[in-house]
C-alpha cells in the first residue's frame, strides 16, 4: 500500500513537471525512458530463459 502511494505521488509530481516542461524535452524524456524499459524487458526475458546454475 505504500508502494502504491509513493507511486501515485511520485507520478504526480512528474506530470506536474511535465506539464511545464518544453514538448522537445517532454518527447525526449519519454524516448529516453522507452529505452530504459525496453532494454530492461530484454534482460528480463533473457535471465528468465536461462536455467539456474544452482
């Protein structure tokens, strides 16, 4: 629960940011997050794919 509370306020201080923030910077923060998420899905699913050694 709060987890979820720290999410919600942390998403609402972002998109206060972002509703000030430049469209250009606004576009590039999202691609540059985009990124982060999907390299973070790769490795993901790589180390899933991976038997365990122990």
């Amino acid at each position: 629960m709060l987890f979820l509370v720290a999410a919600l306020l942390l998403l609402g201080v972002v998109l206060g940011t972002v509703a000030h923030a430049p469209l250009s910077f606004t576009v590039v923060a999202a691609v540059v997050i985009g990124v982060w998420l999907a390299v973070f899905a790769v490795r993901e699913r790589r180390g899933r794919r991976r038997p365990t050694a122990g």
